[in-house]
C-alpha cells in the first residue's frame, strides 16, 4: 500500500530493503564520520588542509576540496588562531642585517645556524612573551626565557646566554631572526660580535623567512595552550 501511495514500484522497494545504502552512500557516510572524528580527536583545532592529509595517511584517497565541502555540510569549522599582538617593532634605525640564510632551513651539522623569534602568550590577567632559539640542525630547542617586558635585557639576551650554555658556539655561526629592536639593539649585536656570529635577518613582513620557529610557536600553542580551559599563570607556562 505504501508503494502505491508513494508511487514507488514493489521490486525497487524490495531492492532497497535488500540494500538500504548503495556503495556510494556507505563510503560518504564512513568519510562524514572519520572527519568528524579527526576534527573531534584534535580538539577542533585541524582545518581542511590538515584533515586531509591525516586522511590520506589513513588510506582514504580524498582531495582537500572534498574534505573542505564534506566539512561543511557537516557544520565544521576549525577554532580561529588567537589575536595577532606585534612583539617586535622593525620601524627603527638601528643594525640591520641582511637576509644571509634565504630559507635555507636544511642545516648538516650542529651551531651552524640557529633562529630566534619572540611570541606572546595571554597569561591570568596580562601578557607573557617567550623567546627562544632553535638550532636548525636539529630543531631543538637550545634556549627560551619568558618575560614580562620586551627589551633585550628580559628577552633576547638571556634566551642566547642559554643556548650557549646548552650547545657550544661554532666559528661563523648565522643568528638569524626578524629586525625587531630585540635583535638589532648594540647590546645583543655585540654579543653577537662577541662570539664571532654572522647576523641574518627576515626582509619586512615576511614570516616565511622565519618558517621554523614560526611553525614551532603554531604548534606549542595549538597543542600545549589553546587546549588550556583556564588562563595559565607564570610558573604554570614553564612547567609546559
């Protein structure tokens, strides 16, 4: 009776009961549910790019716009990055350097390049800022200081007097970094001088010349602090 109301033959009826879902159908509905799954597992945080090169990884042959739509018509949407704060003012008259390591990131041996950069971190109340230095041999990290100010005496000066005492100096060392005041000030130039480094400097704007310690701050941040369910406080940030 159904059938004939709905004006659906009897043997397209009996079809689908046999198969409810054509192989079509299943393959959507398992991808809908591994996205979603994906999107949950990392706290929200993976977008479309990064969904689908997880799912390729997982054996599924997806395209980053398949995923983007199937996202959407899911009604997801990764958590948007915090608030841009500018951390270091490149508008000065001071010792700039040029751009001597050019996005050469692949480095064969240890203390022949190291990269510096200072990021902010909303803590209880008021800002924290981290600088580090990596080395990009390894892509450890060989020095950090967190500090409430941002002048070269509570940022960039301690976090390379840590590093030096994590890993020794090689002759003709590149410091690279952004021409901030941080970096280009005489007081942490001539503690450059001092150990006989090159100094290397992003051009203007250009976050990409900087693309590993930028990466790594993304990562700290999305895995280790926008995951936090309170604000964290000074001693809590150095613990992680």
């Amino acid at each position: 009776k159904m059938c004939e109301v709905l004006g659906a033959s009897h043997s397209t009826y009996d079809l689908w009961k046999k198969q409810p879902f054509s192989k079509t159908e299943t393959r959507v509905y398992l991808l809908k549910k591994e996205i979603s799954s994906i999107f949950f597992e990392f706290q929200q945080y993976k977008g479309a790019i990064l969904i689908t090169r997880e799912l390729n990884s997982r054996g599924f042959q997806i395209s980053q716009g398949q995923v983007s739509f199937w996202m959407k018509e899911l009604g997801l949407r990764s958590k948007v990055k915090k608030r841009f704060i500018a951390t270091t003012n490149s508008k000065h008259n001071l010792c700039i350097a040029p751009n001597i390591l050019n996005r050469k990131f692949k480095v064969d041996k240890p203390s022949k390049v190291w990269v510096s950069d200072i990021t902010y971190i909303r803590i209880d109340r008021r800002f924290l800022y981290l600088t580090v230095v990596m080395d990009l041999y390894d892509r450890k990290i060989i020095g950090w200081h967190l500090s409430f100010g941002l002048s070269a005496k509570v940022t960039t000066l301690p976090a390379f007097e840590k590093a030096m005492a994590n890993r020794p100096v090689a002759e003709g060392l590149i410091f690279h970094s952004d021409k901030g005041i941080q970096y280009a000030n005489k007081l942490f130039t001539n503690k450059l001088v001092e150990h006989n480094c090159k100094s290397s400097m992003s051009r203007t704007g250009d976050s990409y010349d900087n693309a590993a310690v930028e990466s790594f701050f993304n990562t700290l941040k999305r895995e280790a602090i926008y995951k936090q369910t309170k604000l964290l406080t000074k001693r809590e940030m150095k613990i992680i």
